[in-house]
C-alpha cells in the first residue's frame, strides 16, 4: 500500500470541492427526466445557472398561465418579492427576482403572452392553461 505525501493530499482537497460542484451542476442540469417543463424560467443576459441569476442581468421572467388566474397572480407566486405598485386593474410591475427597472434608463417591465404584448394589465389580464406568460425588461424614449 501507498501512502500519499502530504502535498499530493492537498492537492486532491483542493481539487474535491471544484470536482464536487461540477458533478452537483451536471446533475442539476439533467433534470428530471419526465420532459416537464419547468413553472418558471428565468433569462438573463448573460450565461449564468438559470437557478442563480444574477438580479441586474435579469432581463426575462417566464411562467405558464393557469385557467382563472391573472398574470399578477402567477407573477407573485412565482415570484414573492415581486414590486408591485398599486393593486388589482391598476398594479404595476416595477421589479422581479430583484431587478428593479430603472426609470432613469426609460426601463420598464413589459408583459406579454405568448411571445405578443398585452394590450392590458398584469391585475386584468386572466390566463389560460398552456400559455406563456412573460415579462421583458425594455426601454422607452
């Protein structure tokens, strides 16, 4: 049997966890298996793990529309820390998953459904089964 010198045993302790993480990432990454999609999804602009998006590259925040739900509903329960200004018919979206848009820059949350703009508010806009709902972050002049 072998013993291994104290600086080969460091070595293989430094390596562990960056080996760990890799195999934790790649088993994150395969899923589930049952072709599910995913409740939510998050895009940010830059290439980041879906799950640890980085607030100020957040730039699209995607859910499914559910039957009797409005696309404010769904927002806040798919994401709780949502900023919302106002209530109901007359809510506005300032920020999601931390990313405040930025009324210095022209930014705003824009909603649309299935890849189209909503011609009405998060608080009234009622959902459906197999829609997508989804929130753009983009400027105004």
């Amino acid at each position: 049997m072998t013993i291994a010198s104290p600086s080969t045993f460091r070595r293989t302790l430094a390596v562990l966890p960056a080996a760990t993480l890799a195999l934790g990432l790649l088993a994150g990454c395969s899923g589930s298996g049952d072709g599910a999609a995913p409740e939510a999804s998050a895009t940010a602009s830059a290439s980041v793990d879906p799950s640890q998006h980085v607030a100020e590259n957040l730039t699209e925040f995607s859910y499914a529309g559910q039957d009797g739900k409005t696309a404010l509903e769904l927002l806040v329960e798919n994401d709780p820390d949502a900023q919302v200004q106002g209530k109901g018919e007359n809510a506005y979206v300032t920020g999601i998953r931390g990313r405040e848009a930025d009324e210095d820059a022209k930014e705003f949350w824009a909603l649309y459904v299935d890849d189209e703009q909503a011609e009405v508010g998060a608080g009234t806009l009622e959902t459906k089964d197999g829609q997508t709902v989804t929130w753009k972050l983009e400027t105004f002049e």
